[in-house]
C-alpha cells in the first residue's frame, strides 16, 4: 500500500507544481516522496521504482548537472513519479496480488 500512498503523493507535488505559486509544502511533499523511493528498501525490490530512479539520474546528465546535490534528484524521482502513476501502482498491484496469493495459502 506504500506504493499507492507514494504515487498519490507525487500525483499532488505534480497537481501542485503546475498551478500558480509553489507552496513550501509542496517542496517538503516532494522531498518526502523522492527519498522513499530511492532509499526504501522495500520499495527499491520494484523493477518500476527502479526504472523511476533511472529516468531520473538519466535526466540529470543529459542536464550534465555537475554535482546536482541530493535535494534535485530526490525531486526529480518525485517528479518523474507524478508524470508517470503507472509505474508505481504496478508495483503496487503485484505486491498486492502476492498478498492474496499468501492468504490464500493459509
């Protein structure tokens, strides 16, 4: 369920970022999603994820961002997060079907 939390998140920093005027929430929100992605083990399990964090390293040096600090790539993941929600709720969607697929089991 984190994954869907984190995706609803990204979806609102991304919401958020494209009105008038960035709230200092909204930066905080960003932060908040960009590192759970990169640094929750759980979730860093997903090809998805991965791919997310990917995108975003990629997008730095096609930037050639010398040294971009860790602030601008944990929101660059957060922002790549809220482009693109199907990413996260695959992840999402199999560690939900392999729940089931356990209590079933039992």
């Amino acid at each position: 369920m984190r994954e869907y939390e984190l995706e609803s998140q990204a979806w609102n920093v991304m919401n958020s970022l494209s009105g008038p005027g960035v709230q200092a929430g909204t930066l905080q929100l960003s932060e908040k999603v960009g590192k759970a992605i990169d640094e929750d083990p759980e979730i860093a399990k997903c090809p998805s994820a991965r791919q997310i964090i990917a995108h975003a390293d990629q997008s730095l040096g096609r930037l050639k961002i010398r040294n971009p600090g860790s602030s601008m790539r944990v929101d660059m993941i957060a922002n790549w997060a809220g482009l693109n929600p199907s990413l996260l709720w695959t992840c999402a969607s199999a560690q939900v079907a392999e729940a089931e697929r356990l209590l079933a089991q039992h």
